[in-house]
C-alpha cells in the first residue's frame, strides 16, 4: 500500500478527533510500566498526550516524557493540554513510528497504546523501538490483533486501516515481529476478546524487555 495515501487517511481520521475528549487506547499501559522517578519514557502515537501527560509525572522533573505523533493536529493538542497542566518534563514531536528521530538508548521505557496497528511495517517499528531503548529497558504496549488473517481487500484499503481495523495482523505475526527485533521475556499480560465488523479479534497488552 502506498504510504503517503495510508498517512493521509490516517490523518484526516485523527485531526478530526483532536478536539474530541477522552483516550482513544484499548488498554492501561501505565501502571504496568512501573516508571520510576528519573526515567525516560516514550509514547508512540500518542494522540492528545494524555497518557504521555501521566507518565511525565510519574517520572517527575528529573526524568522526560516524550509523545511522538503522525497527525500534527494531535501534536497540537497534546502541546496545548501540557501548558495547561504547566508540565515541564514533556516533550511532543510530530513523526513516524517506522522512522524515530532519537539517537539510540534514548529511553528507559517506551509505551503505545492503539497505534501500532496503523503502521504499514511493525517489524521496522519495533525495531526502532528496540534501538532507542537503552539495554535493559522495557515497553508496555496494547494493541488489536486477529484470530485469523484478515481478507486482501481489506489489508489494501487505506480508509479501513485508519479506523484501527485493517492494519491489524494476527497474534503470532505479531508476537513475531517482537521477537526478530531481539526483545526478550515477552509476555501477554492483558487479553480482550472482541469483534469488529464480523471477525474476530483481540486487544493485548504485551510487555518486553531489551536485554544485554
Ligand atoms: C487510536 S489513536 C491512540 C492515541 C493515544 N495513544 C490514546 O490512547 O488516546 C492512534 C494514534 O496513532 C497515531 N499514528 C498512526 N500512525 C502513526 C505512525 N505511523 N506514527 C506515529 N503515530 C501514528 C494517530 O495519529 C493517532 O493519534
């Protein structure tokens, strides 16, 4: 699929949803992150900042919340809510999952939570997120993923994509792309069943370690 029409649909989705309220994850990531004060952490399509928001108290002045988005209308939002809140340690950066502007062992901790889905290749995706964690860093991720491999017409439909729906790939692809990056102790901490427009799928909430 052409990246430029995928980014463009998935923008014109999200800009329009940057004035919503409300989080737009399908999971509690934080918590199980366990940050600590002093750490940093990243957020991969962020949306609105709000989780990015928490985490940056979490890891109080000393440490740095960073909240990376596709959609500059959501990087907007998210800027704007921080200065409300006069939160120091955050930054938003507007970007690419698949292309991540930070040097590598940038991080402490990196967290998404309903986003990776939309990238059109996961394995370069968390093989950026292996490359900016420092050794022994960890993430905390949910995402959809299917029972059963969805059909072509819809994996090629950029509009279907965009609504969290056919950019998702089954679980052991997924659990696949994880595991080529290098990460180790995988683990499915959180599992919820569901369907969407007749096929099955599941939200996980996967946590990994980048080991020495
Ligand atoms: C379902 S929303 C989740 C937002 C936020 N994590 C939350 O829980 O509210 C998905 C977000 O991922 C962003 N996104 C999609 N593709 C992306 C990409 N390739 N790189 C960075 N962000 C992306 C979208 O712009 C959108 O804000």
């Amino acid at each position: 699929m052409d990246v430029k029409g995928l980014h463009d649909r998935i923008k014109a989705r999200y800009s329009l949803e940057s004035s919503a309220q409300g989080g737009l994850g399908c999971g509690h990531n934080l918590s199980l992150l366990a940050l600590r004060s002093g750490e940093r952490v990243l957020d991969l399509g962020c949306g609105r900042g709000q989780e990015t928001l928490e985490a940056a108290k979490l890891v109080g002045e000393g440490g740095l919340a960073v909240g990376l988005d596709l959609t500059p209308e959501m990087v907007r939002a998210a800027v704007e809510r921080a200065a409300v809140e006069g939160c120091v340690n955050v930054r938003f950066v507007v970007g690419d999952m698949e292309r991540l502007p930070f040097p590598p062992e940038s991080f402490d901790a990196v967290m998404s939570n309903c986003a990776i889905n939309h990238a059109r290749d996961k394995s370069m995706v968390y093989r950026e997120v292996h490359r900016v964690l420092k050794t022994g860093g960890r993430f905390v991720i949910s995402d959809p993923v299917t029972r059963y491999p969805l059909p072509h017409k819809i994996k090629r439909d950029p509009y279907r994509w965009a609504m969290c729906f056919g950019g998702a790939v089954t679980e052991q692809e997924y659990l696949q792309c994880i595991r080529e990056a290098g990460f180790r102790r995988v683990e499915i901490i959180n599992r919820r069943e569901y369907l969407k427009n007749g096929y099955e799928f599941a939200s996980l909430t996967i946590r990994a370690f980048k080991e020495g």
